[in-house]
C-alpha cells in the first residue's frame, strides 16, 4: 500500500492541474474558469496515443503493447524452461548473453533499428512495435521465469517423463499451471515496461502508431506548455496501472513470492 501510494502521490495533486487553464505564458498552470477541454482532450482520446484525438480511428497502438507482451511471454516461458533444466555450460553462457541484452542501452541501438524498420516499411506500425518491445522484453521474461522454473522440484519433471510425457506435454501441463502466478506476474511487468516505454516510441512512431507517452510530451510546444491538458492524460496514464494492480494484486503477490516459498 505504502508503495501504491507513494506511486500516486504526484496525480493526487494533478486533478488540480488539469482544472486549471493552459496558460502558457508562465512556468505553472493557472486557475481557469473553463475546464472541460483538458478533460476532454485527455480522457476522450486517451486510448488513441495521439495529440490529434480526433483524426485517431482505434485503439490499435495500445493493443500493440498487450501483443507485444503476449508474444514475450510466449516466446521467453519455454526458453526459460529450457535453461532451467539443462544445466550445460554452453546453455549458461547462451543465458548470460540474452541477460548482456537486456542491459545494453536502448539508445544504442536506436540508428541500426530505425534503419532496418525503415527498409522494411515498418516505421510508424503497431507490427514494428510489436517486434521492438518483444524483443527486448524477450530477456527480461526469460530470466525471470528462470527463477520460478528452478524452485519446481525437477522430480515432477522425471514422474512425467515416465509416465510417457514429452517435454512439451510436460511444460503445457504441469510446470505451466504450477508456475502461473509467476508467469501471470512476469506477462504484467512486461506490459508495464511497453506501456510506460518512451524511447523507440518516441523515435519509431509518428502518428498512426504513437503512444500516450509521446502524445503527452507533445503537449510541450513551441508556443508553450498545456499544463492543463499535460497533468489530464498524466492522470489517465496511470489510472489503468492503478486499476490493473488492484485487480490481479493477489496473483502479483503470489507470483513475486513464488521463489521463496516453493520447494
């Protein structure tokens, strides 16, 4: 809760800001009498990742960020499943290089994949979004369910190999199911790493594509800053998380403290 708190502490104030003006002749919002626009421009096109809410048709970029954490989801479980139960040294040093990714800086690679986007048409698309934040959320989901993967006694992998069941079967079957929690709160940090994210958003989208992140940073022009519409969508930003966190709470917990009580 103190954690929950602390996080919304700057949008309690900011239902303040957005019933202020946009006058942008000073550094701070002033009181205005006329309010609703803030409200509308930032809660009627929210979902649009847009400055220019109304040319926006669908919700699509945002969809694009819950694909892209599926399919990381997807594609890191049965890696980490992998790695956790074949204890070579060539798979731990394979492991450590998809780890040495996720530590390299997003900015340097930002001109070799916007050159290669760029070829292959896929500047400003959800699909290119798509790959990018896969990609790179594909390290963070593989070494976390490593974790998770290790603290299932390898015995049940063995009685399932007996009783005739693939490796396959037996990940679908049984280390799935008991590993939920733990997936359930890896697929959930993921999603919150692609909605939050800025950087490729940023430098990769335009229009069709763009996220609410880079539409609020458009709200600083050239002619000053829209505190008011600015703190409106801020407030919207966070309120799904907000809400997301409330309503799976109990699988996160069981999920972040699946390591230390398993086994």
């Amino acid at each position: 809760m103190g954690v929950s708190a602390s996080a919304i502490t700057p949008e309690i104030e900011a239902p303040d800001s957005p019933v202020k003006g946009n006058d942008t002749s000073s550094g701070f919002p002033l009181q205005s009498a006329d309010t609703k626009p803030n409200h509308s421009a930032a809660l009627g096109g929210w979902a649009f990742g847009v400055s220019d809410y109304s040319k926006h048709k669908d919700a699509a970029a945002y969809v694009a960020m819950w694909l892209a954490s599926i399919v990381s989801t997807l594609a890191g479980v049965p890696a980490a499943y992998g790695f956790a139960r074949l204890k070579t040294r060539g798979m731990e040093r394979l492991s450590l290089w998809i780890l040495s990714n996720r530590m390299l800086p997003p900015i340097a690679v930002v001109i070799p994949l916007y050159l290669l986007l760029g070829q292959l048409g896929m500047l400003d698309t959800r699909i290119g979004l798509i790959i990018i934040y896969s990609a790179f959320n594909l390290p963070y989901v593989v070494w976390t369910m490593i974790s998770f993967f290790e603290e299932i006694p390898i015995e049940l992998d063995e009685a399932a190999a007996l009783d005739g069941s693939t490796i396959l079967g037996t990940l679908c079957r049984i280390m799935v199911p008991i590993a939920a929690p733990g997936i359930i709160a890896t697929a959930i940090f993921a999603f919150i790493l692609c909605w939050s994210e800025f950087l490729f958003a940023v430098i990769f989208t335009s229009s069709t594509a763009q996220t609410l992140p880079v539409a609020i940073a458009s709200f600083v022009t050239d002619r000053g800053i829209e505190w008011g519409k600015m703190s409106a969508a801020g407030s919207v930003l966070i309120v799904p998380l907000t809400v997301l966190f409330y309503s799976i709470q109990r699988f996160l917990i069981r999920g972040l403290s699946f390591g230390a009580i398993a086994g």
